[in-house]
C-alpha cells in the first residue's frame, strides 16, 4: 500500500468513526449523510467490508428515524455482505441489529435468535466486547418479557464486561441503557434501594455524555415508577422534565429528518428536491414555534392523569400481585403437563410399539394374548394421558383444531382395532354400518376426532357385558367442498338415568363410582368429549334409559380432500417408495433407538442410530441421509440445537420431529427452526410413513 493509500485509507476510518458518534449522539440525519457518502466511495473503490459498514450504519440510523422498511433492507445488505465475506466481526454486529429491529416489532422469539446467535459467534470468534449490545438487549427482553432475575443477572455481566475492555465503551449509549434496564428490573422484584441507586446512575451518565434519547427514555418510564411509589412531587418534576426534554429532541428529530432526506437527493444529485427539503424545514420550524405555546397546559393535564394513574395504580396493586401470581403458577402448571407429558409418552412409546412388532411376528397363542393385553394396557394408559392433557388445554386457553388429511374409515378401523382385547375380555360384539357415499379422503382434526371415538366406545364398553356395541357413520349432507357426517355410538348396556344424563359431562363425575363393584375410570372421557366438539362447532346428544343402553350422537362438518382422492397412495406404495431411501435416527434413549429402527427394519427401510446431536452433525457432515428423524429432548445439545447447525451447511435434508413433547410444544418451534415435520410418540404407523414420505418429497421438489 503507497502512502497516498494509507493516508487515505486512515481518512475514511476517521470518518466511518465520525459517522458512528453523530449516531450516538442521536444526530441521525448528519450520519446518514456521511455514511451515504461513506457508502459511495465503498462502492467506487470495490470495498465490500466498508460497504457492509456502511449499510449497517444506514440501517440504525433509519431505525430511530422510523424508517422501518429501509432499516431492515441495510441491516439485511449488511448481514449478507458480511456472510458472503466470511467477516465474523462484523457479521456479529449485524446478527445483533437485526435483533433489535424484531424486539422492537415485538417479535420476541426471532429477536432472541439473532441475539442468540451474535452471543454464540462472539464467543467463538474471542470477541469479548461484541458480546456487550446482544447481551444488554437479551436481557432487556428478559427483564420486560421473561425472567426478570435472569435479566438482571446478564445486565450485570455486560457492566463487567464493558469494565474489562475498557477503551471507548464505558461512554458508549449501552451503559446508560445497560443502568436502566437494572433500575426497571429492581423495580419488578420490589427493590427500591437499587432501583433508586440505577435510576439516578442512568440520569448522571446519559447527561454527562448528552444522549438526549436515552435521558428522555429514563425519565418517562421512572415518572410512572415513582408515581407507583406515590412519589407525587419526584413525578410531577420528571413529567416537566419530559416535556421540555421532548421539545429539544423534536426540533433534532426533524432537522435530522430533513438530513437524511438531503442525503438520499445527494445521491440522485437532485438539486430542485434539495430546495423543497429546506422550505419544508422551515414548515416544520414554525410548527415547533406554535406547538411550543401549548407545553404548560400539556404539563398540567399529564400531572393530573399520573395523578390519576397513581391511585388506580394504589387501588389494583393487590389484585396485580394476585394476577401476576396466578401467571405464573399456570406457566408452571403448563410446562409440568409439557414435561409429564414428554416422561409418559417416552416409555409408552416402547411398550405399544414393542408389543405391536411382537403381534406382528409368529408367537405361540399364550404369549399372543399376553402381548395384546400388553398393548391395550398401552393404548389405554395414552388414552388417559391424552384426556388430562386436553383438560389443561382447555384450562389454558390452547386448544385449537389442527386440519389434517386422513382417511375416515380407516381411522374407525385402528380404535376398533386398538380396543379388540378389551372388547373379548368384556364378550361383546362391535357393528360398524358405513355410508360408503362419504368420500374416501377428509380434511379435518383426525386427532381430536380419534378421540372422541375412543373415550365414547371405550365407555360403551365399560357399561356393557356380553352386549352389542354399534357404531354408525352417515353422509347427511354433501355440497361441492364440504360433507356432514352423523355419528352415531350406541350400546345395549345398562343405561343412564334421566336425571343423571346432565352430570355426566363434568369432569371426574363418575355415575356408579359410589356402588360396590364400581366400574373404574377416570371421569375425564365424557367431559373431554364434550368440550372437544365444542371446539369443532358440534356438540354430543344422550338417549337413555336404565337397563336398556345408551346412544351418543353428533355432527361434524369436513372439507374435501379433492386432490387427494385422485392422488393419494397407499400406505404400501409409500413404503415401497421409501425402500432405497437412508434415514438418520437421533435419539439417546436405547430402548427408543431399538423401537424406530425395529419398525423401519421390518418395512425394509435402511437405517443408522446415533445417540446425540453433536454425532448427528458429524453424520450429516461426511455421509449422505435422505432423511433425519430428531428427538428433541437430549442431554448436551437438544434436538432443535441440532438441526440449526446442521441447516447452516445442508439445506435440503428432510429433518422431522421424533417426540414424546406434546405437539403444541412442537408446533411453536418447528417452523422457526426449519424443520419439515413432527411424528408425536407414539404414533400410528401410517402417519409415521405418511410424514416421512412428504417431508421427503417436499425436499425434492
């Protein structure tokens, strides 16, 4: 490099620096100006690191300005510049931008990716200081969204961290967001003598250093905190505080408006547009000039609605606290349903699906009907598993319908197939009378209509002995996109008196649980039948007597399945398609890996087990899979870990979902971390096919 080059190169770096400290200091317009000019010359000179900096400038600038499509267009410029360069440094940087931009669209979850991913590239990088901004915005969105003590914790670790670099960050905006964030969240947990200590920290410093946005933040959000506290006089002084405070900033604000609009016609080297930038300058200025005569009655009216505020606040603090209780006892309900969930269906998955291979193999009739008991207790013990979980569900406001193809006469077919064992054991007989008018594929909620079958036939069985059970499905209506079907479930057992038919559909009633030799149950089936077609837009229907059975009834509308009808194969074709297919099983429970792969074998399906997401990553790295079935609860690194770092270098494998989680757990997550499916355990055999074939195909498409 000549020395006219590195005197140049110094000057660009001087400015880069110039720019970056107008954007501190909130000059927004004069930083787009510079990083505009910045930009130019970058693309001149065929700088593609100066350019990536200068599209991350540009897209922090339009982000306090409210420029909110452009900002994410530069920080979007600036990521793949710096991707394609390989530059971490800066790629860092532009991760953690982009996270902010989501967090202030409150898109919580996608804001802690990109703050999760800045973290974990600095850390890998050695680049201490570039931990300092995710860090402060993680815990931002955790003192404000999550765990407000995590929250605390992180903050304090970005002050040790900015305390060791040292340089020029102890005077950077951060410390004074950083100082904030402690006093809001001491304030949460009700410790005043540090949120005091904090506030007044973050006031000196933002002061000190002239940042005018983040003085302004400070001081709206404590006059609301003191107002709690009933601090009238403290609140009253940082409304006006406030208020002048703004006045200042919206002169600034539309100054630097005008700036950045001056810099885009510099560009287009416009000079008719730069003469109306400067009339509608001098607009604005005469609007502040009026708007200015109105702060003293504004001060009045904002101290007398605090006022206000401070009492309503004083009157519902009780019922807050109770509330924020009441929260949180049902995220921990919700996530021990989540847990116990995930624990029972784990070994579940085992016994029926072990039990249904053994069936499936030649056993002598002795160990045949061991194994079919086996299997039953299995399917009965998922059965009640599954009635808890829709209670809390319904309990937690999270029950929706999942609209899904399936085949309705097979789905008969498998309960009825299912409950055979407890059928003989009780000596009763099962009629099915099928309209065969009713097409052959539906889309609908085949989940919850499964089981509203299994609780009604399992009752009709409970209640009755060396009987008839009927089971009836009718086509009433039939347009061009959808079908009503009546169904019909209808015993000759010992009844339901007239008065009792009401009481039935509560939870945990049980009609002869107070008479010797009572029949055993949970009292969930019923209940859970009701509420599930409610949420279908149907409800159940009684008839009944004492000693002479008990008729269920209802009504459900599907769509047509039109494409699927023509197309749809068969389960053997889709195994068939599947035969020269590899598949990758990622699980470290043994009995688990033995099961999937069992089941697999005996289709004919070739298959290789690991037992933990780092061994899946190396696999998928150096040998070729169609195909990886993912458990998501793993020791080490989970199953979600595991397909982000594989889809940063393989794209097009088919990753699905193997769990035991419940599925509105799964179906949160697997859309944000690209995955093509779940198969929720344990599962039916055809579906299991059916999801690994599509998300197969779909990744050849």
């Amino acid at each position: 490099m000549s020395e006219q080059q590195e005197v140049e190169q110094d000057s660009i770096t001087e400015e880069v620096m110039r720019a970056f400290n107008l954007f501190e200091k909130s000059q927004y317009g004069e930083a787009v100006e510079l990083y505009t000019k910045i930009l130019q010359y970058a693309q001149e000179t065929g700088d593609k690191i100066l350019e990536g900096r200068c599209y991350s400038g540009l897209g922090n600038c339009n982000y306090y300005i409210n420029k909110d499509s452009l900002s994410f267009y530069y920080l979007f410029k600036a990521k793949d510049v710096f991707e394609q360069e390989k530059d971490t440094f800066n790629l860092v940087l532009a991760y953690n931008d982009i996270g902010v931009n989501y967090k202030d669209f409150d898109s919580i979850d996608k804001s802690n990716v990109f703050f999760d991913k800045t973290i974990r590239l600095a850390k890998a990088g050695g680049y201490l200081s570039d931990q300092i901004y995710p860090l402060s915005n993680k815990a931002d969105n955790e003192i404000h969204y999550n765990d407000v003590f995590d929250g605390i914790r992180h903050s304090h670790e970005v002050l040790a961290i900015i305390d060791s670099v040292g340089g020029y960050y102890p005077t950077y905006s951060v410390v004074g967001k950083t100082y904030q964030q402690l006093a809001y969240g001491y304030f949460k947990i009700g410790d005043k003598e540090n949120h005091l200590l904090y506030f007044n920290k973050s006031v000196d410093f933002a002061t000190k250093n002239n940042y005018l946005g983040a003085l302004l933040d400070v001081y709206q959000e404590n006059a609301l905190l003191y107002a709690e506290y009933g601090e009238v006089d403290k609140t009253y002084d940082l409304v006006k505080k406030t208020l002048i405070l703004k006045d200042s900033l919206y002169k600034i604000k539309e100054f630097e408006k005008a700036k950045q609009i001056e810099a885009t016609n510099f560009l287009k080297e416009n000079k008719e547009k730069l003469l109306l930038v400067e009339k509608e300058k001098e607009y604005q200025e005469a609007i502040i000039k009026r708007t200015n005569t109105y702060n003293t009655v504004v001060t009045l009216f904002v101290f007398g609605l605090l006022l206000s505020l401070y009492f309503l606040f004083k009157k519902n603090k009780e019922l807050n606290v109770s509330k924020e209780k009441a929260e949180q006892l049902s995220k921990v309900k919700s996530h021990f349903y989540s847990e116990i969930s995930h624990e029972l269906r784990t070994p579940l998955y085992a016994v029926i699906e072990l039990s249904k291979l053994l069936l499936n193999e030649n056993v002598n009739s002795k160990h045949k009907e061991y194994l079919e008991s086996l299997n039953f207790s299995g399917n009965h013990l998922l059965s009640l598993i599954n009635n808890v979980l829709e209670i809390n569900k319904v309990e937690s406001g999270t029950m929706k319908l999942e609209l899904l193809e399936f085949k309705l006469k097979n789905l008969i077919d498998n309960i009825i197939e299912s409950l055979e064992f407890a059928l003989r054991n009780s000596h009763n007989k099962i009629q099915v009378s099928y309209d065969e008018n009713i097409p052959i594929s539906l889309l609908g909620d085949s989940l919850k209509l499964s089981q509203v079958f299994i609780n009604l036939i399992s009752n009709a069985i409970k209640f009755t002995k060396n009987g008839t059970i009927s089971i009836a499905a009718k086509l009433i209506e039939n347009s061009d996109d959808t079908v009503k079907i009546f169904f019909e479930i209808k015993d000759n057992g010992i009844g339901i008196s007239k008065e009792k038919q009401v009481k039935i559909f509560e939870e945990f009633y049980q009609e002869y649980s107070e008479k010797e030799n009572s029949y055993k149950g949970s009292g969930l089936g019923l209940s859970i039948v009701k509420r599930i077609l409610t949420t279908m837009g149907s409800k159940i229907s009684i008839e009944s007597e004492l000693n002479n059975g008990s008729t269920f009834s209802f009504e459900l509308v599907f769509s047509k399945n039109k494409a699927s009808i023509s197309k749809k194969q068969t389960n053997e074709a889709l195994v068939k398609n599947l035969v020269d297919k590899h598949i990758l099983i990622v699980d470290d429970n043994k009995i688990n890996q033995l099961v999937t792969k069992k089941i697999l074998d005996q289709m004919g399906i070739k298959s290789t087990v690991v037992d933990s997401g780092y061994k899946a990553i190396d696999l998928v790295r150096n040998e070729c899979f169609d195909c990886v079935l993912m458990d998501l609860h793993m020791p080490g690194l989970n199953g979600y870990e595991a397909t982000t770092l594989i889809r940063e270098f393989d794209k097009e494998i088919a990753i699905v979902a193997l769990t035991a989680a419940s599925s509105e757990e799964v179906e949160k997550k697997i859309n944000s971390y690209k995955m093509d499916g779940y198969i929720m355990k344990p599962f039916i055999t055809s579906e299991f096919i059916e999801t690994i074939h599509a998300s197969i195909i779909n990744k050849s498409i």
